[in-house]
C-alpha cells in the first residue's frame, strides 16, 4: 500500500518521506527518508507533522511547505497538493487541510514550514495531542474534494476496509 501511495504522490513533490518509529530498516526497501519523531513517547500525528517540518526545513531549506498524509490512504487525488495551494493561496491562508463527503480530515494537509516552532510549543507545552486542535488555531482553509465513486481519503485500517479498496480498484 505504501508503493500504491508513493506513485501517486510521486509527480505532485519535489521530495518523500516517512515518518515512522522504531527499525527504519523495515523501509528500506521504499528508498525513503524514514523521519522519526523528534518528540518522545509517541505523542501521535502532531508529533510526526512536527518531525516532517522540522525534516523540510533542515533537507529542503527553500521549501515553503509540507504536505501530510496518512500512508494508509490509497486513493489520495491526483491534483491534491495543486487543489490545497490553489485554495489556500486564493483564501488567503496560511494553510489548508482536506476534506469529503462533510467530514474534516485535518492530517491531510498544506502546512507551512513556519509553522513548526508553535506546533513543537503546542505539543510540548501545551500538552496538544489533536491535529483538528492546532488547526483550529491557525487560518486553514478547507478543501472539500468529491467522493463520487469513493472517497479519495478512505483510510485502510481493517482487512474488510481493504477488501473494499480492492473490489473499487477492481471495478466492482
């Protein structure tokens, strides 16, 4: 699933990475950067949106932003990062996160690279855990993306979830 989400991605960055902890050997196959959290005690999503700044800034100093993304999420669209920059540069904001068929999903996201010393106060500090709780705190624009077939954002968690992917994928 990984490699699935990998090519779609792929033509729309200038570069991937993953965040993941523990053995990032179990990766190496992907020929990715493997970012682990820079936060301890797995603190959850925020931590590993954290890690992917604090990576763009420190291996992409002219980057401007992020994207974010669940690697259990196979059917990301083909023009999301295109659609979060439209839409955010349009609204104005500083960032914008996806949604579908009325429901928010705030780890798919344009973050700026700026973002990253509130984001690290935020979680250290503050004790944030919620990814919608720090997204409520920034001007985020949000960008509803049709679920005409399926939705673009279906998350693959259980074996029925990717039973379901497979007969979309095969047309049933």
């Amino acid at each position: 699933m990984l490699a699935h989400v990998m090519d779609r991605l792929q033509p729309q960055v200038l570069g991937l990475a993953l965040n993941a902890n523990g053995d990032a050997a179990r990766f190496a196959a992907f020929g990715l950067p493997v970012i682990p959290d820079t936060i301890s005690n797995n603190p959850g999503p925020l931590a590993g949106i954290l890690a992917g700044l604090e990576w763009a800034t420190r291996d992409y100093p002219s980057a401007a932003d992020i994207v974010t993304i669940p690697a259990d999420t196979p059917f990301i669209p083909d023009n999301l990062i295109s659609a979060l920059l439209e839409a955010r540069d349009r609204a104005g904001a500083c960032m914008a996160i996806a949604a579908s068929s009325g429901r928010l999903h705030p780890v798919i996201g344009l973050w700026p690279v700026t973002l990253a010393t509130s984001l690290r106060q935020a979680i250290v500090e503050d004790g944030m855990q919620k990814v919608s709780d720090f997204v409520d705190r920034q001007a985020a624009t949000v960008v509803d993306f049709p679920a005409a077939a399926f939705d673009p954002f279906h998350n693959v968690n259980t074996e029925a979830d990717r039973l379901d992917a497979e007969r979309f994928l095969a047309g049933e």
